[in-house]
C-alpha cells in the first residue's frame, strides 16, 4: 500500500504499542499536540497518557528517564524534536546509554530506543538544521540507523524494538512527507545491512538518509550522460556495512561519498577511510565526497541551498572523477 | 531537621549492627587508601570516611526490591546495601571477579542481583535514571522505591532541577538524597549555591523535603524511614538532605587547599561512630568486649576481601570488545 513516511513511522509506533505493554512513548509534544513532525499524532487517544507521555523541555532528564526505564524492563522509546536539541541529553547518551553495558561488566543493558529528526532543507538556520548523525557513530554501544525509505522507516523502528541495547534513528526531516509502498504485512528488517538501491557499473555512490533522494536523482542524470552509478544506502552507521561498500567499489573501482554532515570529520571521512583501508588496490581515482559546506546552516534558501549537497553537485564531482583518468 | 531531639535509642541488636556497618565502611576505606598508596588501586579514590552515617542510615529503610542509584562515592552505600567487601575490593583492584568484572573500578559499582544500579561519575547523571527505574516501576505496578544519592555539587546540574521536576509531575517513588558534605570537590556550597537552603530548591518542584543531622545514623534512619514510607504509599517523590562531612580529601589526589584543619576538626568531633557507640555505651547497649569483637569481625572480613582481590583473575585481553553490546554484538 502506498503511504508516507511519517505514517509508515506512526504505524509501527502502533503496532509496537499494541504488540508489547512494555512499550511506551514519551517525548516533547508527542501526545496532546501530536509530535512536533505529527509522527504520533492520533497514539495518545488509542493508547492513553500511561504510554504516549508528553514531557517537559528536559531532553537530558527524560533520554536519561527512558535508559532507567529500560532498566527497570520497559521498552521505551524517546522522541527528541531534533539532533541539536538532542545535544542537551548528550551525557546520558555518551556517558550512560552507550557505556552502562560494559561499565557494568555486563550485567545491565538498555534496550532503549531513540528517535530524532536530522538535517536541513527547510530554511530552520543554525539550531534546526544539522547533520550530527556522524558524531554519534563514532561512539560503541549504540547503534545508529538513518532510514532513507518508507519501508525502512517503518522497519527499522520495530527492528530497534528487538534489540537489547541502544537504537538511535535518525529521520531526515525532509523525508516525512515522503511517500513509498509498504507492505501490508511489513515487519521489522535486519539492523546493520546497507543495501544496493540502484546497480551500476562506472561508480558506487555512497550515501544514507536524506540525501538518497538526491543521489538517485544524480545518479538518473548521470545516466544519462552515459554514466552507469551504483548507488549504496549505508542504512546504518554504526555497525557500518563495509563489505557492501568494498564489494561495489570493487565492481566500479570508483567512490563517491555523499553525506550531509560537514566534510571535516564527517562520516564520509570514515567510509573513505573504510575504501582505502580495504579497497585501495581496486580504485581507479581517489574517493570523492560531496558533503555540506562548512558553515552554520544558513537561513536564505539560495544560501542553504548552496550549503547542502544536492544532485547537481554529486554529478559534478562524479564527472571530475571520471575525467581523472583521461 | 529539629536540632537538639535526639533519636531514640534502638534495640542492642540493631545498635549493634549500625555500628558494625558503619566501622565496615570506615575500616574498608583506610584500607583502600592503603593499597592505593601501595599501587594495588589505581585510578580515582574517593573516600567515604565521614559520611558513613547516611548511606547505613538510609539503607535501613529499604527491602530488597528497592533500587539504589549512587554516585562515585559510593563505596558506603556498596557495603550497605550488601554486596560484598571482597567483590568491591576486586573491583577496585581491576579483576574479573570485581563486582562489575574490572570494567568500572571505584567509581562503577553494580550489582543489578542487590539492585544497586551503579556509580556515576558525572555529577547529576544519575538522577534521571533514578527517575527512569521509578517509572518502570509504577508502569510495571511495582511497589518499589528508588533511592537516589547525589552530592550537593549536583544541586547545580541541570539534571537535578529537571530529575526533581520530571519526579514530582509523575508522582514518581523516587527518594533523592542529598549527601551534603559542603563541598563540590573544594568549591564550598557557599560560593556555588546563591541559595543554600537545598530544601527550598526541592519545595519549588512541589516535593515535601526535610534535612537531617548526617552525622547522626539514628536520625539519618529514621527520617529515611518516614520519607520511604510516603514514597512507598504512592505520595510522589521525597527530598532529604543529610549533613554530613567528608574527613578525607576530595579523592587521593586532593591537597586540601580549600578549607582549614580546624573546621576539619571540628566535624571528626562528631563522628559517627564515635557519636554512635558513645550513645550506646551510655544507654549500656555497647562494652569495650562488643566493641573489640566487632572490630576483629571487621578486620577478619577485610583481610578476607584483600586475600579475594589479590587472588581474583585478570580479564583476559581477548575480552576486551565483550559486552559494547548484548551477545555476539556489532562490529
């Protein structure tokens, strides 16, 4: 059936409410207002102020309440507005639900799961509009998704409801409009997998989240300038997939990394790092990566236009990379 | 807190008791201090001597089913709470028989069979987890308390204003205790706090909150035991703010340059301790023969702790990436 991506996230937030009585949601402006992207818009008058739990602004106060719920064997999941507010529950991210495991010689875990929009495109500025994403893969304990489709949107929330230790997805807020066909009888899907969303054979163009959309695109134009792109959806940042990405690149012996977060230690710097590591021999010019611009995310739609990775750009620096062999 | 009104005194058994798990805490720490000056524990130490009036005060108001979420102090309410001295000891020293497999050293006891739900180091991160478990606890339809132990230093997190808030909105059965031991490392409540009064901060969250004499384990019990009571009736939260002292530097590497011997002094002439077993030798409750009984039973299990420490297995390195994650984990 066709549906969209917030409603393919709503509905697995329903089926988990309705599967297991452990689940619960809370989060600023979940239930009376309805989530401030409308993702639970509807869940507070199915399920009752017990489970769908409007919070105060307190983001470190209850990402920290839903990892001592999961201790206390609930299944929580934690709606954060957006990646920048989600810096103020930082500590209990870093600090408590990425270590209490291990710290503990592993007596506790945490199943806890924590959503949260990401990245930019609709003139937000400067607290609204980043792309952190990477700065949580770099961290052992969590693991980190970023669906890029409706099916995975809807997927990979009841996946994270399975597993026993930290699930953190990433929804580009883009995307939530976006429609996509779900199967009627979708279930959960496998954590940690990239996956191919388009063959090809001249270059593999990496990318994951909001900026599949554009990278399709890219990939469409390129080919038609004769240019066949495999493009890889990363799906997860932490595990990465690399034999995925090293399997293509192998094929292609070309790699272009498409991520929005800043260049300078982004998590493209990390696949690139990934591709030399263990594919070096098979490329035919350097890894490419087209990223976002090194400056606070600027209001004026030109201006954060031209701040974001678009089509156009990733067809350009796919065309300067083939144009190094010649 | 009424000054001037002293507890009554308890039965011989349980003065006995207070006292034993007092002088535990006491003897288990000079002898942490000790190996840590031999190089057998390493890291950050942070004593309790001192303060052992609150955590064995507060501990007698909890069953079993009840939580315990501590701070990086936390060797008192370890020991109070049950779990034994040699699985601490090996802690520290970094084994695999350490309570929480030498992964947290002196700062990170756990022991999830007893409840205790850990030591944090990060000033006022473990409030919200407190109020985490409370809440699973009232959605579960458990009637559990959770106690929660934090240091004055934590009255100026964020954490504490929005822990108190979350707690007292949802009704939660949360006991926040404030060890106040008048200093943040060796910034004095004073000069960090405008308003001093910590209950009041408690009161403008809507949670009743009272203070105590933390140098005094009968009083520390009994205020414990009437704030537990409400929170287990389902009341909401509770605040108490136990005034105590720590006799020690901040941690073994603190040269005390923030405050003078004499005030120093003037709070080891109350020690708990001595306070206690004063108190019980004049109600006849205590002799020299009890006293030194109880001190050899102490060394005897301490001397057991070390012997457990020294002769627990090291981690083998093949263990390092165990437990990021659940089982066989991601890579």
């Amino acid at each position: 059936m066709k549906t969209t991506y917030r409603e393919a996230i709503r509905a697995a937030l329903r089926a988990a409410l309705e599967a297991d009585p452990r689940v619960f949601l809370m989060g600023e402006d979940v239930g009376r207002y309805g989530g401030a992207f409308a993702v639970s818009h509807g869940l507070l008058e199915q399920f009752g102020p017990e489970r769908v739990r409007d919070t105060p602004l307190s983001e470190s106060t209850f990402v920290g309440a839903g990892i001592g719920a999961a201790l206390g064997g609930l299944r929580p999941i934690v709606e954060v507005m957006t990646v920048n507010f989600s810096l103020l529950a930082l500590d209990q991210i870093v600090n408590n639900a990425a270590t209490l495991r291990h710290m503990s010689g592993g007596q506790l875990s945490v199943p806890l799961v924590v959503r949260m929009a990401t990245g930019g495109g609709r003139q937000l500025a400067a607290q609204h509009s980043h792309s952190l994403e990477g700065w949580y893969a770099h961290v052992p304990g969590i693991t980190v998704v970023t669906p890029a489709t409706v099916g995975d949107a809807h997927g990979m929330l009841l996946a994270a409801l399975r597993e026993p230790d930290p699930v953190f997805i990433f929804e580009h807020a883009t995307l939530y409009p976006m429609e996509g066909e779900l199967d009627e009888h979708a279930g959960p899907v496998e954590l940690g997998r990239a996956a191919v969303r388009r063959p090809g054979d001249d270059v593999t163009l990496i990318t994951y989240g909001g900026s599949l959309g554009k990278t399709l695109e890219a990939a469409d134009r390129l080919g038609q300038e004769g240019v066949s792109a495999e493009v890889v959806d990363l799906r997860a940042l932490r595990p990465v997939d690399t034999p995925t990405i090293l399997t293509s690149v192998a094929k292609t012996h070309r790699a272009v990394v498409v991520d929005e977060g800043w260049r300078t230690g982004s998590f493209a710097a990390e696949v690139s790092a990934r591709i030399m590591e263990g594919g070096f021999y098979d490329l035919d010019a350097p890894v490419a990566r087209v990223c976002s611009a090194e400056v606070p995310m600027p209001y004026a739609k030109h201006m954060e236009d031209a701040a974001l990775p678009r089509a156009g750009t990733v067809v350009e620096a796919v065309l300067a990379l083939l144009k190094r062999r010649g | 807190m009424t000054p001037g009104r002293q507890p009554a005194l308890p039965t011989r058994d349980h003065g006995l008791e207070l006292l034993r798990e007092m002088l535990r805490i006491r003897r288990f720490e000079e002898k942490a201090a000790e190996l840590y000056s031999l190089g057998k524990i390493r890291g950050f130490l942070h004593l309790y001597i001192g303060e052992e009036a609150v955590a064995v005060g507060a501990m007698q108001a909890l069953t079993p089913d009840d939580a315990v979420v501590a701070t990086y102090r936390e060797h008192g309410q370890a020991l109070a709470r049950g779990i034994p001295a040699g699985s601490l000891m090996a802690e520290m020293f970094g084994k695999a028989s350490g309570c929480s497999r030498g992964h947290g050293g002196s700062m990170h006891f756990f022991d999830v069979g007893r409840r205790f739900y850990g030591g944090y180091a990060i000033v006022g991160g473990g409030l919200p987890i407190a109020v985490g478990l409370a809440l699973a606890d009232t959605l579960l339809g458990r009637p559990r308390v959770t106690a929660c132990f934090f240091g004055d230093g934590a009255v100026a997190e964020g954490e504490f204003h929005e822990s108190l808030n979350l707690a007292a909105l949802w009704k939660l059965p949360v006991l926040f205790l404030c060890e106040n031991n008048l200093y943040a490392m060796g910034t004095a409540l004073a000069r960090h706090q405008a308003e001093t009064d910590l209950r009041r901060k408690a009161e403008a969250y809507g949670l009743p909150a009272d203070a105590v004499d933390g140098m005094d384990v009968l009083a520390v019990e009994t205020a414990t035991r009437r704030l537990v009571e409400a929170v287990r009736a389902g009341n909401g939260p509770r605040f108490l703010e136990a005034r105590t002292y720590r006799f020690r530097a901040h941690s073994m590497a603190d040269p005390e340059l923030y405050r003078g011997k004499d005030e120093v002094e003037q709070w080891k002439a109350r020690d708990p301790i001595a306070t206690l077993a004063a108190r019980l030798r004049e109600g006849g409750l205590l002799s020299d023969g009890d006293l030194g009984a109880l001190e050899a039973a102490v060394a005897a299990e301490l001397d057991g702790a070390v012997a457990m420490a020294e002769a627990g297995p090291w981690e083998p390195v093949e263990d390092l990436l165990k437990d990021v994650y659940t089982g066989a984990g991601r890579p």
